[in-house]
C-alpha cells in the first residue's frame, strides 16, 4: 500500500482521467498532489520535465497525460499522435526513472492489441497481430510506453505497473466534435436532435462494431487499488469484461435524450476494430469490480452535457 504521506504527482490532471485520480487519490488520503497546467509545464520538453522533477521530487507519479481523440482525429493526424505521446511519455517516465520515484503509473489503452485478436482480449495478446490501422500511431506509442516501463523494471529494477482501460467516458469528457469519443458525441448528438426538433440522426459506421464502456470514476477507483496491490509492470486489463454494439449503445443513448426519430448509419464511414472486449480476470482476482453500470453512466453524461452548454456555450 502507498504511503499516504508520499507526495503523488498527476501528470494531465486537467483531463477527463487526471481530474478523476485528483478526486479518487484526494478520497483515498493523499494530503500532497502535485499537479501542473500545461501553461506551466509542456511535457513534451525534457529540460522542463526534468526541472520540475528536480523542484518537486515525487515519491509517486501516474501519467494520465496524452494527445487522444476518436477515429477521424487520429486518422487526420497519425505523426502528431505517434510523436506527441512518445515525447510525453518518455520525458515523464524517463524523469521518474532518473529522480527515485517508488512506484509508476503507465496508463495504457485497449487500442494496444492487435485488430484480429481473440474475444475477450487477453493480457497475452499483445503483439500477436497487427493493429487496427484508423489508431495506429496512438497505439503504437502506447505499447512503447508500457514496454518502456517494463524494460525499466526489468533492467534496473524500477517499479512500474501497466493498467490498461477499456473505453472511457465521464466527468470532464469532451463534447467537441472533432475530438471526442463515441459514447460522449452521441450525447451530444442526440440531445442537440431533441432540442432541435430533428426527427433523425446520422451516425458513422454500420452499428455493428461491438465496445466496451467503463465510467471514469470506476477507472480511477482501479487505480489506487492497483498502486495499492499490484507490483507487476505486467499489463492488467481494466474493465467491466462485457461489451455492447454501437447501434445498441446508440438506442440506449437515444432512449435516455427522449429521441423517438431514426438512426441512420453512414457506412461510408470506418467503423474501427470490430470488437474490443477485454479480458478482466487478472484485475477481478486481485478483488476490483467497477461500480457505474452503462445506463446509470449515461444518465449522468447527459447531466454532464447540461452543464457544459450551460458553462461554455454550444460546440
């Protein structure tokens, strides 16, 4: 178990995940988070990163930080996924190495496994087959931060773990367009429709690709039980272990806005990996199961979607 009076720093705690672990390590007895606005620390500057180590000197660090964003995103924007994230994550993790931190927080993606891999998806799976081209860039920055971690403890002994979370959506999701994720830009879609009074809706894709949702709070709550319980820098898969098709996500989506027109789907449109459901059994042994079931989840992005329109305006 961590000492609850070792200074933990949150890289990205501005994001939707970072703002979750401020909140979960704060309830969980940790009196001394570092953060830092990315105004006040680009991530991608070693020089930078390596002075604010040096300033703070944390006993812990989880890296939330990253460039993300759905299926056009990276598919526009291969190079800056790839480079960005690398930089991120081998300037924090490196500094971590460098400076002493006891204990590493790599957090991964479920984009890592291969786009063919066995349902549910498995630990083992990793590197078994070639990734899922529309987020290769993303993912394969991902794996060279979890090997890097691993290589780290391997070599040098330094401790570092590798959860890795199925999709992810909460508190602090993004609305816009561009760059957000599927669950989050069908809440604003369909709630838009409702107020708009438009009787149908267009959705990427067929419907018939299979994801699985986990709220970010439950994400979070899973990663202190890890820092607190687990040693491996082996991966360890973070999830319900239960997925749903986008074109029933996309009714239940509906329901919950009161949207009674059509769904239309643009099949012109990549519908992504075709399934993604990981295998959560290493985490379910340990004694971790999430708590925020799909419809409840949903409901409260709605709220989310109120108070955004209410505090930014409209995207």
């Amino acid at each position: 178990m961590l000492d609850r009076k070792g200074k933990i720093f949150i890289a990205g705690h501005n994001g939707m995940v970072g703002s979750s672990l401020v909140t979960a390590f704060s309830t969980g007895g940790f009196s001394q988070i570092v953060t830092a606005r990315r105004s006040d620390l680009d991530l991608t500057d070693p020089v930078a990163v390596t002075s604010f180590f040096q300033k703070h000197k944390p006993d812990y660090v989880v890296l939330s930080a990253a460039k993300v964003g759905g299926i056009q995103a990276n598919i526009n924007a291969p190079v800056e996924f790839l480079l960005e994230n690398l930089k991120i994550q081998n300037n924090v993790i490196m500094a971590s190495f460098e400076s002493g931190v006891r204990k590493f927080c790599f957090l991964g993606s479920s984009c890592i496994y291969p786009k063919d891999s066995p349902q549910p998806m498995k630990e083992e799976y990793l590197l078994t087959g070639p990734l899922e081209p529309t987020n290769e860039g993303y993912s394969l920055a991902k794996i060279a931060g979890l090997r890097l971690v691993q290589y780290l403890n391997t070599q040098y002994g330094f401790c570092g773990i590798n959860p890795m979370p199925c999709n992810l959506y909460g508190k602090n999701d993004s609305f816009d367009p561009t760059h957000s994720h599927v669950l989050s830009a069908m809440v604003k879609k369909f709630s838009d429709a409702v107020e708009g009074g438009l009787d149908e809706v267009s959705m990427w894709g067929t419907g018939i690709a299979r994801r699985e949702f986990m709220n970010v709070q439950d994400l979070a709550d899973a990663i202190l039980f890890l820092m607190d319980n687990y040693e491996l820098s082996e991966i360890i898969n973070v999830g319900w272990g239960q997925d749903v098709s986008i074109s029933e996500l996309a009714t239940i989506v509906a329901e919950e806005a009161g949207f009674r027109g059509n769904i239309l789907w643009d099949s012109s449109k990549p519908d992504g990996m075709l399934r993604k459901c990981l295998d959560v059994r290493r985490i379910t042994d340990l004694g971790f199961r999430p708590q925020i079931n799909l419809r409840n989840g949903i409901k409260a992005m709605f709220e989310e979607y109120g108070h955004f329109k209410k505090g930014r305006g409209k995207q």
